[in-house]
C-alpha cells in the first residue's frame, strides 16, 4: 500500500530493487524523477475462471480521476477492444478504504469520483483465454501467460510515472517476467510503456535454461505442453541454435547496452505467434519441441524477433514508442522496421549453419520472383503498406475486402529491399562496407541521438533518416531514385541489376501444367479476385464467383490466344463467361550463378553469405 509520505523511501527502493532485476543499469537511466509510481498487483489465484485481479493504486488528481485499458500493444499494428474484458470493476479510497463512486464514459475509460481522496484503488478483474500469442493475455489451470496491454489499465496522463508490480500466483507455481529473476514477485519499472512491454509466465512445470555469449546473459524459457521426457534433445539443440544465432545476430549492429536477454518460448499445438520485446520475446509454436518442425519453427521465430531487439525496440519509427493506446499509430516504415527484421533473421539463419545457402538463395528468389508477377506489387508501395497494416495486422475485419489482390506485405518487400540495399552497398565500396553500416548509423544518429521523450534513448526516425543511413554507408551515393521508385513508388526492381553484384541472376520457368495466364486468384474452386487489366477482368470474372466447368488445373491447362467458355456460379446463377487467356507467366523462380562470374562478384557472394 502506498503513501504520499513515503515517495521518497519508493524512489530509494525502486532504485534498489532494480539492481537486483536483468538490465537494472539500462532501467536507472530511463527512470524520471519525481513522480508517483503506479503500483499494480496482479493476483492469478484463481485461474480456472479465466480471470486475472488488478489493483492499481495510484495518486489521483482532485475530484476526479480517468483510467483508460489501451486499445493498442506494441508490436501488432491493429486496434483491439481489449476493455470487452473488463469485468466487476470497483474504486475505493486508500486511506480508510470507503468506496468511491464511478461510471465508464467511454468504452475503454472510466471516471472515478475521488473528491478529497488522493490515493485511489481501483480494482477489476479481466477475462482471458485464447489466444496464446504476442498480443492477449491467457490464464487457466496451466499457466498465466501476459501480454501488458490486454490486462492493465493506465491512470489518464500517468504513462511517465515508474511502476511497482507486485504478482500473486498459485501455489506451487513458479513466475518469470522478462525484467525480473526466477520467482521475482515485487518488481519495479521505470514507466508503464516498459512495463506493460515486459510480459509475464507463470506456470507449475516450465523450464529456465540460460547460455552466455558476448558477455551477456541469454534466459531460455520453455512450456511445452507435449510430454517433457519427448523434447530433452532438441532443447540441447535449441539451447545451441540460439546461441549461434545470437553470436551471429550481435556483430550486425552493435553490442546491446542490455546484460540479459529473455526468450518465452510456448509449443502449443493451436499457437503460433512470435512477438518483440525491449528486454526478450515471445514465440509460441505450433508443435511439441521434441518434433522437427517444433525445433526449426523456434529457430526461424527466433531468428526474427531477436534482431528486432535493435530494429523497432530501439532504432524505431518515429510513431512507435511513446504509444498512443488509445489511436492508430501509423508509420511509413515497417517495410524497415519489419521488412529489415526479415531480411536480417533469414540470413542469420544461413550465416549461423542452421540452413544452407543454397535454401536460403531458393526461398530469396522465390520471393524476389513473386513480386515481380504478383498485381499488388504495382498497386501499393512499401511505404503504404506499412501505413495501412491497421488495415491487415490481424484485426478481425467484417468488412469484405480486395487485399488479397492489393496489398503486398511490408516483410516480404522489406526483405527485397534490403537485400538489393546490402549487395549495392556492398558493390560501390567494393565489399569496405554494407547495409550493417546503415544500421549502425541509425543506432548512432538516432537510438543515441540526445533523449525526445520519457520512453527511451534517441528519437524515433523517419523514411529520410533511412535514406541518409544508405547513403553515408554506401559513400555518399544518391539513392533519392531508388527511394521514389521503389520505396514511395511501385515501380518493378530489376533485381539482376543487384545479384549481378554477387555473380547471381534470378531464373524465372513457367510452372508445370501452366500453359495460360487469366489473372483468376482462387481459393479451391472459389473465385477471391481478379488482376487488374487481365483477361479475367474482361471475361467478367470477379470474387464471389465459383468455378462450375472446370477447377483451378483445367483453367491453368487452357491454351493461350484462344477464347474459352467458363462457367461460373453467381448469386445461385449459372453464368458463361468467354475468357481469352494469354501466354503464361514465368512464376516459379530461383536465384542461380551466372556463368563466368568473376573473381570480384564470387568473393562479395561469400562475404555477403557469411555476414562479413
Ligand atoms: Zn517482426
């Protein structure tokens, strides 16, 4: 319970308890002084239901006091209605404990009637069950696991102020949150955007492992709900998976002021989900880890998230972090934020042995190939594809829509992107620098640039500052052409003016059993759209159509230049659409050696698939 009178004596304890927590040097730094500490208990004890108790106890303003559950959790781009779980609220006076009146004034914030009384407890409970993954919050007979933003509610304007959390859990149940030791139960922030960053597991059965590298300390959580005795092999493997990954991963930017590190891992047969953290991450797989898939699924997961550590978590867009979890935080930099993060945790997977080249240059090629077909790729750029994920970052949308046709992913195009910005960096000063020095320009000019906000370090940057990091890392070149064309525009890459660079070309076959293009995009039988500008869109075809003549093999069989009769089922009619198809795509593509490629373009290949 907290008093006015005894601020000073929590300063004096947050600073304590924090250097026994992971990171407590980096927290100290964040911390800004005086002002009153949010103390929330958090009370798992009775888990069946679903439902979590939060008390929050917080210094009110006079006579009246707004708490707000965000809408929003850093990481996933959407809006969600995280207060429909709100349940039995309650406001009371600190002091004395009389109740205080209340009402919500909108859906996500309540008014509390303080009058004289200056520190409030409001209290709630908050329901949650599925799903396990990055974003909600889970608790039932076998564990707790929680996300920040789907349980604790904020005191309107106290986003600044540090924060004490206290978790009852079950008895017998061991508890870990990425900023506290094993079984820590009292632990201390430095603002509520850090804390609600920091999740939380508490379970009777999982495990802890922990690996050094670099000088820091990397924690391995695992809660496996197949059989413990079935995964003891690939937990080893996994143990050593990481640590490669992480050796390899610390030498791209630079070395991470954090001395701890913390991977939640959940293999869950109806879980998938990989979220980034400031100080770990969450990955939940679908299978057990004693299976392959379970062991290569936390790799590939891991590879991701860990590098996100640095790109997003530190060097961030200038609209991610502080939050506003009440709005959209749009930014036009995912396809750096994510699409980076991509790039850099697939060739970290090659650079560490756990996958070959020659897969990591297949799957490169197949996604280099598909944008070069796809229609979306001429219809949206990468900077407006990351402005409108609120549109496809998981909100559950009611509303039928053309994405599939529309949309491209800001990880896949960020991916293309970085990979053609590391080989022409590393072609102009011959192999002296890469897209890494880019990264570290960011980390310099903008993660360690003087401290914008209460939140973290630096500032957040922007698109321009992204174009100046390529361009000092590459010599002073001008990429203002390549940022109009292919970052703001949507013009098509010429990839083999890039792989050129490393003695490689992208080959592009038609696929067997292809002889015709249409521009029908089907699931099954059912028509989801149309290209545009295709002969499919001059046949009449259009999405919520179904194929009655032929199924999606007979359409791709049929022979191009002449006109066909299909069948299609329309609002319970039978319609016979003339579809004239044209000659097929070379859709299937691979990144091959060129022959004769030179001595120079061999020895940049090696050095870029070694991370050198
Ligand atoms: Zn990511």
């Amino acid at each position: 319970m907290l008093r006015t009178s005894t601020l000073l004596v929590l300063a004096a304890s947050l600073a304590a308890a924090q250097a026994g927590q992971p990171n407590a040097s980096y927290l100290k730094e964040l911390a800004v002084k005086p002002l009153e500490p949010l103390h929330y208990t958090l009370d798992l004890t009775h888990p069946n239901g679903h439902l979590a108790a939060v008390r929050l106890e917080f210094r009110a303003p006079q006579p009246q006091a707004r708490v707000q559950m965000p809408a929003f959790y850093p990481g996933r781009y959407s809006i969600f209605n995280f207060a429909v779980n709100v349940q039995q609220p309650a406001a009371f006076c600190a002091e004395g404990g009389a109740a205080l009146p209340f009402h919500r004034i909108d859906p996500n914030t309540w008014e509390i009637e303080n009058g004289d009384c200056r520190q409030v407890r409001w209290q709630y409970r908050v329901f949650g069950e599925r799903p396990l993954d990055g974003t909600f919050f889970q608790v039932d007979a076998t564990h707790a696991n929680l996300n920040g933003g789907p349980v604790y509610m904020v005191p309107e304007g106290d986003k600044p102020n540090p924060v004490v959390l206290d978790i009852q859990a079950p008895r017998g149940w061991k508890v870990v949150n990425e900023l506290g030791q094993l079984n820590q139960t009292h632990l201390l922030f430095p603002n509520y955007d850090i804390f609600i960053d920091a999740p939380t597991e508490a379970a009777p059965d999982f495990t802890l492992d922990q690996f050094q590298t670099d000088g820091k300390t990397y924690r391995v959580l695992i809660h496996d709900y197949a059989t413990a005795s079935s995964n003891a092999a690939n937990r080893t493997a996994l143990l050593a998976g990481l640590k490669k990954l992480a050796t390899t991963e610390n030498a791209v930017v630079a070395p991470d002021e954090l001395d701890t590190y913390t991977f939640f891992f959940h293999f869950d047969p109806g879980s998938s989900d990989g979220m980034e953290h400031l100080f770990g991450t969450q990955i939940m797989v679908p299978a057990g880890l004693g299976t392959d898939a379970g062991l290569t699924g936390a790799e590939d997961d891991a590879a991701h998230e860990f590098f996100h550590q640095w790109n997003v978590k530190r060097i961030r867009p200038l609209a991610l972090g502080p939050w506003d979890y009440e709005g959209e935080n749009p930014t036009p930099s995912l396809w750096v934020a994510e699409g980076f993060t991509q790039y850099y945790g697939d060739i970290s997977l090659e650079r560490s042995g756990l996958e070959p080249a020659a897969d990591y240059l297949r799957n490169l090629g197949r996604s280099m190939g598909s944008s070069l077909t796809a229609p979306a790729y001429r219809l949206m750029s990468a900077e407006e594809s990351s402005l409108t994920a609120w549109f496809h970052d998981a909100t559950p949308l009611r509303q039928q829509t053309n994405e599939g046709i529309t949309t491209i992913s800001y990880y896949t195009r960020g991916e293309q992107l970085a990979a053609v910005l590391d080989l022409d960096i590393r072609r102009r000063t011959h192999g002296a620098k890469s897209l890494n020095d880019a990264m570290r320009w960011l980390w310099t000019n903008t993660y360690h640039a003087p401290r914008a906000t209460y939140y973290l370090p630096g500032r957040g940057y922007t698109d321009a500052d992204v174009e100046h990091a390529i361009e000092a890392a590459a010599g002073g070149a001008s990429y203002a052409d390549f940022f109009r064309d292919y970052v703001a525009g949507t013009q098509l890459l010429p990839y083999d003016d890039y792989l050129s660079a490393a003695g490689l070309k992208l080959a592009c076959s038609v696929p067997e059993g292809v002889n015709s293009y249409s521009g029908v995009y089907l699931a099954g039988n059912q028509v989801r759209g149309v290209a545009p500008a295709s002969p499919a869109e001059a046949a009449g075809f259009g999405s919520g159509q179904r194929l009655e003549s032929l199924d999606s093999k007979a359409l791709a069989a049929l022979p191009p230049g002449q006109p066909d009769t299909v069948a299609v089922v329309a609002h319970g009619q039978r319609l016979n659409l003339t579809l004239s198809p044209v000659a097929p795509q070379a859709t299937q593509c691979t990144i091959e050696e060129i022959p004769g490629a030179t001595a120079e373009q061999k020895a940049l290949r090696a050095a870029w698939l070694a991370g050198r």
